[in-house]
C-alpha cells in the first residue's frame, strides 16, 4: 500500500518544473513608437497585438514576433529557450520526487525552460520611403561669360 501511494503521488505531481513553474508564459512586448502591430508566430494559434501588450505562450514553441507599422521597416525577433536557474531546480527536482517519468513531462511541456529575450523590445526604424525627400539647394547663379571684346 506504501509503495502506491508513492507511485500515486509521482503520478499526480507529474514534473517538478511543470506543477512550480506551469507549462506556460508571459511575454511582455513594447516598441518605440508605441501602436506598432506585433504579430507573434509559433503559437497554435498565430496572436496579434498593440504594443505595449503581453501575450501566455506555451514554454516549449518556437516564438518569433514580427514588429510592423506603417512608415517604418518591419522588424522580426525570434525568442531562444533558456533553462534559468529556477526551471533547472525543478527539472532536478524530479530526481527526488517525479524520477525519470517527471523529467519526461518536464522535457516535453518545456516547463523548465523560458523564452529570451522577455520583455522583448525594439525601437522601430523610419523606413526609406517615409522619409522626406532632403531639400534641394538652390544653384547659384552661373557667372557671367568674360566679354572678350570683339
């Protein structure tokens, strides 16, 4: 009977990192000029908002945001994964408490990981066509042609 309640416990704790850390995310998105449309890709379901914003992603995707608004060049940042030092404990955790079936779910849900950079943020670039055209110079006068007198 001990040894079920033990295989029961491990069972419903799952990973160390997926029931401390969750399976998901916030990433906070903001740019320079604000009310640039963000457009964040590696979802199930691709999510576009207004920075500033904050978007829940699942820890395991592969994250991009690309940046667009009108008169400035579209920028796209693509998000590493990162195991920080608090998804790490909870991924050993499981030595302890989950064993090799909590580090599977860890492994799978990504719990252990986070994205980087969060907050992500950009200033946006004028694009080349929204800048003015650089006034032109006035010519100056063409000097008078010398009299050569005949």
């Amino acid at each position: 009977m001990r040894s079920f309640g033990i295989v029961a416990l491990s069972v419903m704790l799952g990973g160390c990192a997926s029931v401390t850390r969750g399976t998901t995310e916030n990433i906070s998105i903001s740019s320079t000029p604000s009310g640039v449309e963000a457009v964040v890709s590696g979802m199930e379901v691709p999510t576009t908002c207004t920075t500033p914003c904050s978007v829940v992603v699942k820890r395991n995707a592969d994250i991009s945001i690309t940046f667009q608004k009108e008169g400035y060049e579209p920028q796209i940042v693509p998000l590493s994964r990162d195991v920080p030092t608090s998804g790490a404990a909870g991924f050993a955790g499981n030595l302890l408490l989950g064993g090799v079936v909590g580090m599977g779910v860890d492994a799978a849900t990504g719990a252990a990981t986070d994205h980087k950079p969060n907050p992500v943020i950009v200033t946006m670039q004028p694009s080349a066509r929204a800048r003015p055209p650089a006034p032109k110079k006035p010519r100056a006068p063409a000097a008078p042609a010398p009299d050569t007198g005949t």
